[in-house]
C-alpha cells in the first residue's frame, strides 16, 4: 500500500506533463490554422473589394431606371386619373342638368 503511494504521484505527474505537451502541440496547431484562414479571409475581401466598381455600377444603372420607371408609372396614372376626372365631371353635370329639369 505504502508504494502505491508513492507511485501515484509520479503516474500523476507524468500524465500532466503528456497533457500539457499535447496541448502544447494542439495550440501550436490551432495557431497555423489561423494564420491560414487569416491569408484565406483577406484574399476574399481583396477580391470582392475589386468587384466593388462593378457594384456600385450596377448600383447607379438601377437607380436610373427606377427613376425611369418611376416617372413613366407617374405619367400614366396621372393620364388615366384625368380620364376618370373627366368623365366624373361629365357625370356630374349630367345630374345637374337632370336636377335642373326635374325643377
């Protein structure tokens, strides 16, 4: 029993210092990886910054033809609500020369 006791220390010991090479060896590890993603995530962003005239390009053209469109659309409801207009007006008089006779 006595020399269980004095073994388990040591066991004990040893396998902290396996775990804390292994770690070591894991963070280092770990640390590369990095590094490579880094390089990865910043040749993404050179790029897509590279598309961003093209972006803002496509951008500025759908901007001219919402306006575009916009005035065009404004156009034809404003044809069409003075077509209605007109015709509720003629309506209109219609009921008040129909008022005026029936007097």
């Amino acid at each position: 029993m006595e020399d269980l006791l004095q073994y388990f220390p040591i066991v004990l010991y040893l396998l902290g210092a396996v775990l804390l090479c292994v770690l070591i060896i894991l963070s280092i590890k770990l640390i590369h990886t990095i590094d490579k993603t880094n390089k990865i995530l910043d040749d993404a962003y050179n790029k897509t910054k590279s598309l961003n005239g093209i972006f803002d390009a496509i951008d500025s053209i759908t901007d001219t033809l919402s306006s575009i469109s916009d005035t065009m659309v404004g156009a034809v409801t404003s044809a069409i609500g003075r077509l209605f207009y007109k015709k509720k007006k003629a309506k209109e008089k219609e009921f008040e020369e129909e008022d005026e006779e029936d007097e």
